[in-house]
C-alpha cells in the first residue's frame, strides 16, 4: 500500500467521510491558537506539491495557492463529484477551500497519532480512536480482538513512520 492510499484509508478510518483521491497534504508547521489552528501545508496530488495551504489561526479563511491553473481546476472538478460535508451540523459542499483544510486537518491528526503509537496501540472504530495503554503487538491485538471481535481496525502499521 502507497503512502497515497494510506492517506485515504486513514481518512476513512477517522470517520471524515471524504474519498481523498489522489489528494493528499503534508504540514510544515502549525500552532494551536484561541481559534483554531495556524498552520503552513502542502497540497499533493498524486504525490506532488500542487499548492501551499495556509491559515492564520484566527478563525478566518484557509488560503490555497496553486502553482497551475490546471491543478486547481481539477480540484474545483474533483470536489464536484463529492457529497457535501457533514462535519458541523449542516451540509457544507466541498470547495477548494474547505478540502485542502480537511487534508490538513488529517495530516495534523495523523501526525499526532503516530507519536501515540510509538507506545500504544491505536484503534478505529466509528470514526473514533481509541488507545491501548500496552505497546502495539500481536499478543496486545489478539488480547483486544477476543474482547472485542471485529470492532477495531488498528492504526499502528498505518502510521508507522515513513507510511504517510
């Protein structure tokens, strides 16, 4: 499994309910603030950098900066094609603007988790992740498989580091 297709199950698994594509993003920097998150990204598809993507922190606009026309219109295109997001309470269509920050917001989220799971061992069930205090193995998988069949799916090879 690429690290593209890593991305999009990983996006599945956190319950984002989005189909990344051939989207991806890594993040250079972010910093908590009273309202959000500020951070510097890069938009990938299909492996290469298509745009940075920046926010301020301070609750207003994601910026997205293509280097192609082209990259951006397929992503206008691309966003087209999916069902609206459903994340705040409301349906919200997918623009630009609204992808590129949910790629990041997965990027940060997986990040933080793959610190977790150097001791841990990390699991996926509805959209929520749930963490072992024993270290990832497969006596620690099968001890919460047989108290728990078929519930969890395990992120700890997922996030191994290089995988994303």
């Amino acid at each position: 499994m690429d690290k593209q297709e890593k991305f999009r199950k990983l996006t599945a698994l956190l319950g984002k309910g989005l189909d990344s594509g051939e989207w991806t993003a890594t993040v250079q920097g972010s910093l908590a603030t009273d309202d959000g998150y500020a951070y510097n990204a890069t938009l990938l598809r299909a492996g290469r950098k298509v745009a940075s993507v920046t926010n301020g922190g301070t609750g207003g606009p994601t910026d997205v900066r293509f280097q192609s026309p082209s990259d951006e219109e397929a992503l206008k295109a691309y966003c087209a094609t999916l069902p609206p997001d459903k994340s705040y309470d409301m349906e919200l269509p997918y623009d630009v603007e609204l992808f590129a920050a949910t790629l990041v917001e997965i990027a940060m989220e997986a990040a933080s988790l793959r610190r977790r799971a150097k001791k841990s061992t990390l699991a996926a069930c509805g959209g929520e992740v749930s963490v072992f205090s024993a270290p990832y193995s497969p006596e620690t998988v099968a001890r919460i498989e047989a108290r728990n069949p078929g519930k969890f799916t395990f992120l700890n090879e997922l996030l191994s580091a290089g995988a994303m």
